[in-house]
C-alpha cells in the first residue's frame, strides 16, 4: 500500500479494494449515527 501510486491504472479498482472501501465507509456511517444517537439519549 505504501509505493502503489506510482504504477496505478485509474481505470482497474479490483473488488476487494472496492469492498474495503464500501466497508470503511458504512462503518464511518454507523459510528456516526451511533454518536448521534447517543448524543439524542442524553438530551432525552
């Protein structure tokens, strides 16, 4: 992962990466709702 940017296709994301990327992103997602969430139960 460290010296890929020199050799790197654009075009060719092979699908693990693609799921990596969709995972990191729905656990943001989650971590933020959680927050928000628990920010809502304090208030309430």
């Amino acid at each position: 992962m460290a010296n890929n940017k020199t050799t790197q296709q654009p075009r060719k994301l092979s699908k693990r990466q693609r799921r990596n990327k969709l995972i990191i992103y729905i656990m943001i997602a989650a971590m933020v709702l959680s927050t928000l969430t628990m920010g809502l139960s304090y208030l309430i």
